[in-house]
C-alpha cells in the first residue's frame, strides 16, 4: 500500500515555522511572563496606598480600577492566580483542538509566523489567554455542530458572558459581541440570543459607568496612563491606524483623522464580508465565525502580537489554505515565507526594502493570503473543519 507522503507545500510553511519556533527562543533571553511584573507591581503600590498609574517605565498599568481592585485581593499572590489561569486558558484551548490534525497545525503556523506565538505567550499578558478562550468556545462550537439540538446554543451564551466578562479587562473585546448577533441573524435562535447580547452589554456599560463615577480621580488617573501608554509612548502595535498616525502626527489636531481612517478602511472590509458570506450562505455558519474573529481583531487600532497570533489562528483555520486550489495553497505558502524578511542578522535574509519593516510584511503576506481565499469564499467549501 502507497504511503501518502505530505506535500512540498506542507513541508515548506512546517520548515519555515520550525526555523521561527527556534530562532523566537532568543526573545525569552531575560525571562518569561514579563507583564506579570507591572500586574504585581502595580498591586503592590495599591495596596500599599499608592497609585498604581503612575508608574515609572516604558510600560504602564492601564486596567480599569475594578480590575486593579480585583487583582489586588490576592495580593502578593496575584503573579501565581494568574499563572494559574493562564495554564488552564491554554489547556481548554488545547483541549478544543481535540484530534484534529487541520487545527493543530494552523495553529503552530500561527504561533510560529514572526515568532509571534513565543512573544505572546512569553509576555504573560492576559489578553493573549482570554483570546484562546474565546476561540476556544468558538471551534467547539464548531465540533458540535452536529450534536444535539440546544448545544450550540448554549455555546453561544457561554461565549456572549465570557466576552462580557473580559471586555471589563479589555473594553475592545465587547466588539466580539457581533458575532453572536451575525451567525443568528434570521435564525430560530435570533430573538433570545440577540435578547442576551443586548442585556450583557447593557449591564458591562452600566457596570463601568457606575464604576467610573464611582472611582472618580482613579478613574482619571487611568485614562492619562492609557493615553500616555498608547499616544504618548506611541506604543499603537500593529494596527492600520498606526501608519495615518505617522502621516498625521505633525499635524496637531488632525491626528484623531488617523483613527477615522482606520475604522473606515476595515469597517468597509467587514461589510464586505458579511455581504459576501450572505451571499454564498456561510453568514449563518459556525465556520464563518472564525473569519469575522479575525476581522474584528484587527479593527482593534492598537492591535498587539498577543492579539495578532490568536487572530492567525483563526484566519488560517477558516481558510484552511492548504486544503483549497493549487494557486490559493501557493499564495499562502509566499504570503508565510514572506516573514523570513524578518530575520535581520542571520544568513538568512537581510534587512533592506519594503520588508524591513515588520508592518508591512503582515499587511503584504494577509493581503495574499486573502486574495488566495477570495474565490472560495464566493462558494460554500467544498470541505470540512471538522475533519
């Protein structure tokens, strides 16, 4: 009997991923679970009656005060709750991938793309564990689509309670709350859960503005270290808004045209592809979830490497591109081989030209990999993520 071999494309993107996973390693020369430092800190000088927004360094602590007011019940603690709740974030995620040989690997390419996965796990920021979570109770979704009648559903209202949960950590993550609406758009479910989306945000907004009055100076103190973190230290990631922000920046009052762009630009491509999916009948599918997490993501202006990495995992897991047409597979085979532009210093490649820079390798390899994608996403795949 012929033994399938894996295919030169396959062999390609798993080579190019390990020589990432290795040559990341360097970037936890000084340690892992940095972040865990400034949540510590910051507790300490809470509880020792200080104010924890006013910390020296690059990085500063910038959750709401509910959230510092949290942390600080574990006191000297809270560097080892949240590793605690980092491991079980990680084992769920795993544990959701189940045996499913497609998952696991998309999963490592996105982990290994730029060494992204390494950085983000490393970091020990909590942002990172609450997106595996999330996508988590997405691909369950997705296995059991097929299962009793009512799982689904009340997938779907774990995930709308998770999101609200941590949109009190990370106020941008209450934009995920779309996708419950989108995939029970004209469906039996609509109306109760459209019902429980609603009551959850309705109850997150009021929750952070009773806060907000509440906490008063606090809660100035945490709008200047957001401010001072993201525009003052210009600490804006990878988002499209940071390339209007240069454009602008000596322009004064007209830097807020920056943000605008950028919301345009990518509102604009997920109208699109809510449209598109209408149109070819995956609106309403657990699949297409994947997709719109990718998209809601990165509309996140200051989009960081611990959310791009989760946002891979979905966008390559809705692909699948390795399973679609022999232009689409070599697309992304290019688009993935493009991050080895990254690797200045090594005798791999150098540092010269558009992709010097590490923005424009991402944006130049997902606008292949979605130029590859688009004819399939007119039809309805002619595969499985559940296989």
């Amino acid at each position: 009997m012929k033994k399938h071999l894996p295919s030169v494309r396959l062999l390609l993107v798993l080579l190019i991923g390990v020589a990432w996973s290795l040559y990341s390693l360097q970037f936890l020369d000084q340690g892992i679970f940095w972040d865990l430092g400034i949540y510590e800190k910051a507790v300490g000088v809470f509880n020792a009656g200080g104010n924890p927004y006013e910390l020296n360094g690059y990085l500063s602590f910038v959750y709401h005060p509910l959230v510092l007011r949290f942390m600080a019940l574990f006191g000297n603690n809270v560097g080892i709750a949240l590793m605690g709740a980092y491991l079980a974030s990680l084992l769920f995620f795993v544990s959701s991938l189940g045996s499913n040989r497609s998952w696991w690997l998309y999963s490592f390419l996105a982990f290994a793309y730029c060494g992204i996965g390494t950085i983000s796990i490393g970091s020990g920021n909590v942002t990172v564990f609450f997106h595996l979570v999330l996508l988590g109770l997405l691909l369950r979704k997705i296995a059991n689509g097929n299962a009793l009648e009512g799982v689904p559903s009340k997938l779907t209202a774990v995930f709308i309670l998770t999101v609200m949960v941590f949109s009190l950590v990370k106020p941008y993550m209450l934009a995920y709350l779309i996708i419950p609406l989108v995939s029970t758009w004209k469906t039996s479910k609509q109306k109760s859960i459209w019902s429980l989306v609603f009551m959850a945000a309705s109850l997150l907004a009021l929750t952070l503005l009773i806060s907000s009055l509440y906490f008063g100076a606090e809660f100035q103190s945490f709008l200047s270290a957001v401010q001072g973190q993201t525009l003052g230290k210009r600490d804006l990631g990878y988002g499209l808004v940071m390339y209007f922000y240069e454009h602008y920046l000596s322009a004064g009052s007209l830097i807020y045209r920056a943000f605008v762009l950028h919301f345009a630009i990518l509102g604009a491509v997920i109208l699109t592809a809510l449209f598109l999916a209408k149109r070819s009948g995956l609106l309403n599918s657990a699949r297409f979830t994947l997709l719109l997490y990718f998209l809601l993501t990165i509309l996140n202006p200051r989009l960081k490497v611990y959310d791009l990495f989760p946002a891979l995992i979905a966008l390559f897991i809705f692909a699948s591109p390795l399973k679609q047409g022999l232009i689409a597979k070599w697309l992304f085979v290019v688009a993935y081989a493009l991050s080895l532009s990254q690797l200045a210093g090594t005798p791999l490649f150098a540092h010269t030209g558009i992709l010097s820079d590490p923005l424009n390798v991402y944006y130049l390899s997902m606008g292949l990999v979605f130029i590859g994608m688009m004819p399939y996403f007119l039809l309805k795949p002619g595969y499985s993520l559940k296989k």
